[in-house]
C-alpha cells in the first residue's frame, strides 16, 4: 500500500474507530513503518492526554478545597460523607503524581493539607 493510501486509511480511521487506530499505529511502531504512522492525529491525541491529566488534577484539587471551605465555614451543615471524599481526593491526587514527575513537581503540591 502506498504511504498516501495509508496515511489516509490511517486518517480516516481515527476519525471512525479510535482504538482500531490506535492498534494499527502500535503495530506500524512495533513493525519499524515509521513513514506509514498517522503523526498528526498521534501529536493530537498525546496533546489531549497531558492535558486531561491536567485538568484532572485540577477538577480533583477544586472538589478539596470546596469541602475543605465547607468544613471550616459550615460546620453546622458537616456530614459524614466530607471527610471520606477529601480523604478520597487526596489519594487520588497522590496516585497521579505518583505517575507523573511532571505534576509531582507543580508548586501548588504542597498546599494541598491544610
């Protein structure tokens, strides 16, 4: 097949079955046809991934504080569900810096036990 039919196989693809895509990438990887790889859509799709992790820890890092907020502002309103959820959280968030030195290493880290 000819790098362009490829490319545009590979095109279309990702925008029909995205995990088919994915593992027909994997094998062009794994096969040394690195001409034939949709680098395009592979830029993209790695983009949005450091991105969701981004906005993962944010999204993570606002449900923390919100309670943490209500816990020292509403006490008359605290439930039993606060605590576990913050807890939850935190440990989430310590598994992905865990994976990740990236976001181990954000100033804001440290600021996250009050």
């Amino acid at each position: 097949m000819t790098k362009m039919l490829q490319e545009n196989k590979l095109k279309h693809l990702y925008e029909q079955d995205e995990n088919l895509w994915i593992f027909e990438n994997i094998k062009l990887i794994r096969e040394g046809r690195i001409k034939e790889i949709d680098w395009d859509n592979i830029a993209q799709e790695l983009e949005y991934m450091g991105k969701s992790q981004f906005r993962e820890v944010f999204s993570r890092l606002r449900v923390i504080l919100i309670h943490l907020l209500k816990w020292k502002y509403q006490q008359e309103k605290r439930t039993n569900s606060w605590k576990p959820t913050i807890r939850e959280q935190r440990d989430e968030l310590n598994s992905i810096f865990g994976d990740s030195k990236t976001l181990r290493q954000l100033p804001w880290r440290n600021h996250l036990y009050f």
